[in-house]
C-alpha cells in the first residue's frame, strides 16, 4: 500500500513511551472504527466513556469543535466529493499566511487547542484535521504507525511513535500524514477507535506530567487511560514507571504484571520489571524477566540492556553481539557505540575502543561520560604498550 501524504513539520510522533534507563516501553494497540459525525461522535463518545467506567467530566474528548472552527471552515472549503473537501483543508491549514502553525513535540492539544494555539505536535495536528473532516460528514479514522524513534532525557528514555488518519473510499485508502512529506509503504499501522485516541491523548499528558515530576497528576491521567483502553500496554508500561518514581514499588509491580497479561513477551515492560527487580535486590528475578522477552522488535537501548546483562555472566562476545546490534537498529545514536567503547577496552582491544568511542563523540560531543572514557582511551593510547585481541 502507497501512502498519499501531506505533510508539515519534523517527523517525530507523539510520546507514547516513558521510563527509567536502561528500560523504555513500545504502544501496542488493537484495532477498531471510529464514529463519523461531530455531533453524533459527541454523544455516542459520552456513551462509550461512561460504559468504559469513566465520568466523562473527567476527561477531554481530543475531537470537539468549536463555533469559531465551523465558521472557518465554511469559509474555506466549498462543495466537492469528500476527497476534494479534505484537499482543500489540507491547503488551509498548510497555508502559513492563513494558518500559522508551529511544530511543538511535547504539545498534545485537542483539536480545538490546536486550532486557537496554532500548534501542537502531530496528535494534535491529526486531532484536528480528523474534527474538521468529520464536521462535514466526512468518516475519518485515526492511525498508529509504530515507527519508534528514540530520545534520552537524563535517566529517562522516551520512545516516540506517529499518528494519521485515514479516509477510506470506494478506490481504497488514503493516508494524511503530518510529518515530512513522503511517499514510502507504510508497516505496524494500527487503526484506532475514538476512545484510543482519548487514551493517547490522555497517556500523552500523563508522561509530560511524569517529565515534569508531577507524578500525581501522570498517575491520574495515565489510570484514566487504562480505564478507556484496557488493552493499552504501553499506558500500563508508563503507569507501572510513574507509581514507581513515586515510591511505590508494589502498585510498579501490579501494573508491571498487569501489563504482561496482555503482552506476556513485550520486551520494554519485561526490562522495566527486571530494572525494578533489580532494585530491590532480586537479581535472579531481574534475569528471569530478561530472558523472557522477545527481541525482535526491541529498541537500541533494551539490546544494549540485554549486553550489559551478558557481560554480567561472563560472556562478552554475546555482548558484543547485542551491542553491535543495537548499532545496527540505529547507527545515529551514541549509546550502542559507547557500550562497544567499553566492551572492547574491557577486552583491551584499545583500538578497537577507540574508534567506537571517536562514533560516540561524532554523534554527542557535549556527553561528559563519553569525554571522560575518551579520555582514559587516549591515556592508553598514548601509553608505553597497548596490546589489542578479540
């Protein structure tokens, strides 16, 4: 399938994922169909929330319109099929001149935020275009990609995925990204119900929260999203890190097993039971945990976890294997070079180590724990002898 794109802004998705290094979390979703509608969505979105166990006056519906979108809209778009209609909102809000809009990473808005903010990232953007599209009758569905880039934020590492929406038609499926503009087959697309994109929504604001060290607010949010969306793993995953920043291990660990009911293999909630495991002493447990999950999918860092973990039972060239690895799945980032830095000096294979470690610092000049190791490399360097094996 060939994506038909439309697109603004850098290609980063919505944070989806938060915890503790060296451990992170993936969203896995489950598939659905969204009401078409405004009015018909508001009120059957009220329904479904309230069957969910939720008051919905504790929560935002992500797709609510305002008056003043409405009189925008009926000044920009004029009659046509669906497909010229959503073309001709896509122009608007593509035109800087009548729509400035600033890319914002960590700003999830509903749509009509996004719309008096001019900005947002692109959940919020997709928010957006999905409310317009459905004020004029027009059935639109979100979309998950599950593309997975990676950022590190001190001691936490968070994943972040990207959302669209999608309108079916009798010719097939056309796809409105937000991101950069593109054309490429699209893999891991989850469709999405409306009452996932109010628990992405929701799980969004609660990781900014948890980001911010307002852990009551995150656990708040985050039970919410849960409750909305009983399968969400990732949700879960963020809730466990969130009652554990907080202090408490046990509620960590309920949620840790909670989420594992649904994903028993998920390798990112597998690695945070092990870090939590880990913590209070339960090192045969923290390995157990480890070598249970599946790493066919796993991100950079939980392969440079699984290496670390090699190295601890005294088998460095598995290490190796792991590392280089989580090379392989993301060669731009500094982590995998520098744990083969410190693999290879433990083997003493300096030169080895050093041009690992000259990667590292390519790519994180400003990283302190990367200038230090250098500069104990170039101490050996520089020495009377190095030797060098594998």
């Amino acid at each position: 399938m060939k994506a038909k794109l439309a697109t603004r802004g850098p290609t980063r998705g919505p944070t989806l994922s938060l915890t503790r290094t060296p451990t992170l979390l993936v969203l896995l979703l489950l598939s659905g169909c969204a009401s078409s509608g405004t009015r018909m969505q508001e009120a059957d979105w009220t329904q479904r929330v309230r069957a969910m166990g939720v008051d919905p006056q504790e929560v935002t519906n992500p797709l609510q319109v305002s008056e003043e979108m409405r009189q925008a809209l009926g000044k920009v778009v004029a009659s046509g099929d669906p497909r010229d209609q959503l073309a001709q909102i896509q122009r608007y809000l593509f035109d800087d001149d009548k729509f400035p809009f600033s890319y914002d990473a960590r700003g999830t808005y509903t749509a009509q935020q996004t719309f008096e903010r001019r900005s947002g990232n692109c959940v919020s953007f997709t928010n957006l275009f999905i409310a317009l599209g459905r004020t004029l009758g027009i059935h639109l569905q979100p979309a998950l990609i599950l593309r997975g880039d990676v950022e590190k934020e001190d001691n936490l590492v968070v994943i972040n995925t990207h959302l669209i929406a999608l309108y079916a038609h009798a010719d097939g499926i056309i796809m409105y990204d937000f991101a950069e503009q593109r054309e490429e087959p699209i893999k891991g697309l989850s469709i999405l119900d409306d009452l996932w994109l109010t628990a992405i929504f929701l799980n969004n604001r609660g990781v900014d929260d948890l980001r911010d060290g307002d852990y009551e607010a995150s656990i708040r949010q985050l039970t919410l999203a849960t409750r909305l969306a009983p399968a969400f793993t990732a949700a879960y995953g963020n809730l466990g890190v969130a009652h554990r920043l907080a202090g408490n291990p046990e509620e960590a660990l309920a949620t840790y097993r909670r989420a594992l009911e649904i994903e028993s293999r998920s390798p990112t909630i597998l690695n945070n039971l092990a870090s939590l495991y880990r913590s209070q002493g339960r090192e045969a447990e923290a390995r157990a945990a480890l070598e249970a999950a599946d790493l066919s999918n796993a991100s950079p860092y939980l392969l440079i976890t699984r290496g670390d973990l090699a190295v601890a039972q005294g088998d460095p060239a598995r290490a190796l294997k792991y590392y280089k690895r989580a090379r392989r799945a993301n060669p731009r980032l500094p982590g995998p070079w520098l744990a083969i830095a410190r693999l290879q000096l433990r083997r003493n294979n300096v030169e080895a180590a050093r041009r690992a470690l000259e990667r590292a610092q390519e790519l994180a000049p400003e990283s302190q724990e990367i200038q230090k190791l250098g500069e104990s490399v170039e101490k050996l360097v520089d020495g009377p002898s190095s030797s060098s094996s594998r």
